[in-house]
C-alpha cells in the first residue's frame, strides 16, 4: 500500500536527518572559511527543525519515526570526511566540501519530492504543505551553497 511506502520514506527521512546531524559538526570544524561555516550552521538550524517535523508527521500519522541504516547519506558524508585527508585546509577543502554539501542536498530534494508525491495523492494536504515547506528550505540551501561556491571559486581565480 502506498501509506506503507510512505511510512518507509519518512522513517528513511528521519534516519538522514540525524545522520546530517551527526555529521554537520565535524564538517564545520573543518570548514576554513566563515562563509561557509554560516552556511553550515545555518544548514543545521533547518535540518534540526527539518528532524522535528518528521516526528510531528509520524506522530500524526501515528508511527513511530526511528533512525534506520540511511546507507545513502553515510556514504555522502563518508566523501566529505574523505576529503579532509585527502586536502588540506583551505579554500579547496571549502570548495570541495560545499559540493558534497550540494549531494546531500539534492538526495534530500528528491527525497522529499517523492514523499510530498505520494501525501498529495493520499490526500494529506497538512502533511503535504509541510513538506513543501521542507522542500523549499533544501532548494534554499542548495542554492545558498552554489552561489558560494562561485565566490569562492571567483576567490580561487586570482
């Protein structure tokens, strides 16, 4: 049944939420640039109310969200600490490190698009204006992410 598919989605949701969590600090203390350290915490501000929605959606909808395996993002945020060995601080690191921010962003756009899918036709019109908020905060963020990106590649030109 698609409530079932949907249940899934959303505990999978939940798990990426709190792994992001889980992940966001260390990422931040690598961060060199206080740009990109604000986008990270601003990042974290969002995924925090993000996880708490989730909650509020499976308490709604009477389930419980638990954290599963989400292997997805764990590889995603495996790259980024990957790439603290293999850069060294600095502009190239921030770089790098905003364009595996972007992957996870874009996994969370498609996510959230697919579950926001599957409300609309299930008819959960609060559930679904909720996610909508949540998909406009990761296109937010994702293009928070690129348009820093370019200042600092702009940076690296010179």
């Amino acid at each position: 049944m698609l409530h079932d598919l949907l249940e899934k989605q959303l505990r999978n949701l939940y798990a990426a939420e709190t792994l992001i969590l889980e992940g966001l600090p260390e990422i931040l203390n690598h961060a060199s640039d206080k740009g990109l350290k604000d986008i990270i915490s601003a990042i974290i501000e969002v995924t925090e109310q993000q996880r708490s929605r989730l909650k509020k959606i499976g308490d709604y909808l009477n389930f419980k969200v638990t954290v599963r395996d989400g292997k997805i993002i764990k590889g995603l945020l495996e790259e980024i600490k990957e790439l603290f060995e293999e850069f060294s601080e600095g502009n190239l690191l921030d770089i790098a490190i905003i364009s595996q921010l972007q992957h996870i962003q874009h996994f969370q756009i498609s996510a959230y698009e697919s579950t926001l899918l599957y409300t609309k036709t299930l008819l959960l019109e609060e559930i679904s204006s909720i996610l909508d908020d949540t998909i406009d905060e990761a296109y937010m963020a994702n293009e928070n992410c690129s348009r820093y990106m370019k200042l600092l590649l702009s940076r690296k030109k010179r």
